[in-house]
C-alpha cells in the first residue's frame, strides 16, 4: 500500500458505497457491522443529490459535512465570498429536515446574541425567564465567525465542547443533534480576531471551499439564467430526504465500525509526527487524535466499509487536522505549510498492511 495520501475527494463516496437500489447488505458486512443496511446509508446519499440541485461544485464540502454531522462534530468552513458557504449549510439543513439558524458576527455582537439572556416576564409579577438564542438548533452557522470579539467567539465554546448553555447558574441542554458550522474568509484578515487554539481545537473540520471549476460556473450562470433564486431553496427543488431519525440510525452504525489495533497506531503515529516535527510550534493534540479516529471511522461506513483502513485514515487527515497545527513563523516565510506539512508526515509515516 502506497504511503502517498489519497487526495481529499469526497465524490469517490458515491462509486464506493453500496449501491443503495439493491437493498442488500453493504460492503464489508459481517467483519464487525449490522448483517444488513437499515437505509440509513442510502438516507445519507441522497443528502448530496438533493443539495446539488442548488449548489454547483462544492460537492466535497457537502460530503465533509456529512460526515461530521455523523459523529457530532463541528465544521470550520474557510473561503472566498461568494463560493456558497452559507447556501451549503441552508440547503443541507433543509434537505435533513434540520432546524437552522444563522447569525451574522459582526465585531459588536455580544454573547447573549448568541446564547440567549433573563427578559423580564410580563406574565409573572416582576420575574424573569430565560429567552433561548437562536444557538438552540439543530444545525447553527457562525457566519464570518472570526469578525466578532473572543468575548463572543468564547460563548460558543461551552456549546460547542458541551453541547449547553449556562445561564445563572443554570445549564441548559441544547437540542440534539447540534452542530456549529462556522464560516471565515481567509483573505480581508483587518478588523479581525483570529480563533484562538482552544477554539480551533473543537472543530472536527477545517474544509477548504475553492472555485468551481469552469464547467461547473458555467452551470452555476446558466441556472441563474432560467431563475434560480438561490436564497429560496424550496423553490429550487430541494426537499427533505431524510431526517434525524436516519441520522441517527446513521450515528449508530458509524459507532459500529471496527477499527484494528494497528490501525489506531498508525493513527497515533501520524499524530506524534506532527508534535515532534521541527517545523510546528504546537503539533495535534489528543482531541484531535480522537477527531481523526471518529472522521475515519463515519468516512469508512459512508464508503460502505464497516472497518477503518488506512486509506480512511490518509482521506480525512487533511481537513481533521490542518487547523490543529501551529507552524513556525520562520518557517512559514520558507513556505511551508499545515497542508504541506500533513503530506510530509503521511508521506513518511508507514502505513500498516
């Protein structure tokens, strides 16, 4: 097997899953999973198909996010204005039948803005209740999360780590599922306040949303020529298929994949590499180690495998660990990068047979 990562091509799920129209038992059954596919795993197919209808070319930032809503991981999603961050998020809320809510952080956003604050209760002779803030849902966008204070950005923390919130001493269980996708543009950095490591630890992704490619704009213009709206996404088509019922179906499965020994200590090499690498200031932590484990194992039952091999492992090493990396100023002036760092150590880390 060849040392050399696999490019991070999450169209490769549709050719290597199960094919969801014979109903049958999805490859690899038998060596640890379920005997037979419950339809989750065709549920979670039809996820892509459904959102394609209104977004064009991004389709590795729908697989990511995916898989992350798998195993209840949170998603950094880092790229340019207009390449479809926010209307991936939307259409995917809506094709899983998800509640979503959005809030645009601008640099006076306050943490109650967020979480939520004690009103005044009109119906209850001077006392107060808790209003929710719009962090209870399902599926919640930080939009440009790295424009507001770290006072804001560090109210999203408890939420995130533990999925409630705190007030007056109070914790408040959040609805499940939960998951914080956050956006961030990777160019206009003034006015900014970069995520702080702690935070950047708790995402399970960093996906990197590029440029469609020239076909791929020229459909995206030739929709819009025949009247997409893209900001009604009902009336785009997209409809649900699939709800939190089969996602958590799906989660069951994925927590049903096997992972061998050797597995888990190729996983763990890779880690250490990046810690003893004299390129990084800060290497992969134990989370995130445990992040690269649960991303490859959702990665291993959406490829219909019910066991992780190292290939899983090289497919989500990129996006579950290049935000966990801090690479030496002098070093980033030689041009080295987390990407470029991450290749080197899969590249140099044995992989088992």
């Amino acid at each position: 097997m060849s040392n050399q990562p696999p490019e991070y091509d999450p169209t490769a799920l549709s050719a290597a899953a199960a094919d969801p129209s014979t109903g049958g038992a999805p490859p690899g059954a038998g060596r640890g999973g379920p005997a037979a596919d419950d339809g989750s795993l065709a549920a979670m197919h039809a996820l892509r198909g459904e959102v394609a209808k209104v977004v064009v070319g991004q389709e590795g930032t729908v697989s990511g996010l995916i898989t992350a809503l798998l195993v209840r991981g949170h998603v950094l999603l880092e790229g340019v204005p207009g390449v479809a961050k926010t209307l991936v998020v939307k259409a995917l809320a809506h094709a899983l039948d998800l509640d979503f809510s959005r809030v645009q952080f601008t640099p006076d956003l306050m943490p109650s803005d967020v979480t939520g604050q004690l009103v005044l209760a009109p119906d209850s002779a001077g006392g107060f209740r808790f209003r929710e803030g719009p962090v209870f849902t399902n599926l919640f966008l930080a939009d440009e999360i790295n424009r507001t204070p770290p006072k804001t950005q560090a109210a999203l923390l408890e939420s995130m780590e533990e999925r409630q919130v705190t007030a007056e001493g109070r914790s408040l269980a959040l609805p499940d599922p939960f998951v914080v996708v956050a956006t961030q543009n990777p160019v206009e950095q003034e006015g900014t306040y970069p995520l702080p490591e702690a935070q950047l630890d708790r995402f399970l992704f960093k996906l990197l949303v590029g440029y469609p490619s020239h076909d791929q704009e020229v459909d995206i213009l030739e929709r819009h020529d025949h009247g997409l709206d893209p900001h009604d996404i009902a009336a785009a088509g997209v409809s649900p298929v699939a709800g939190v019922a089969d996602l958590a179906a799906a989660r069951r499965n994925v927590e049903s994949v096997t992972v061998e020994r050797p597995v888990l200590d190729y996983m763990v090499a890779i880690c250490r590499a990046t810690r003893e690498s004299p390129s990084t200031e800060l290497g992969v932590s134990p989370r995130g180690a445990s992040a690269l484990l649960h991303a490859a194992k959702a990665w291993a039952w959406l490829s219909g495998r019910w066991y992780v091999s190292p290939d899983e492992v090289k497919a989500v090493a990129k996006p579950a660990l290049r935000h966990r990396l801090l690479v030496r100023p002098e070093m980033e002036l030689d041009g080295v990068t987390a990407d470029g760092l991450l290749d080197s150590v899969l590249a140099t880390v044995p992989a088992p047979r």
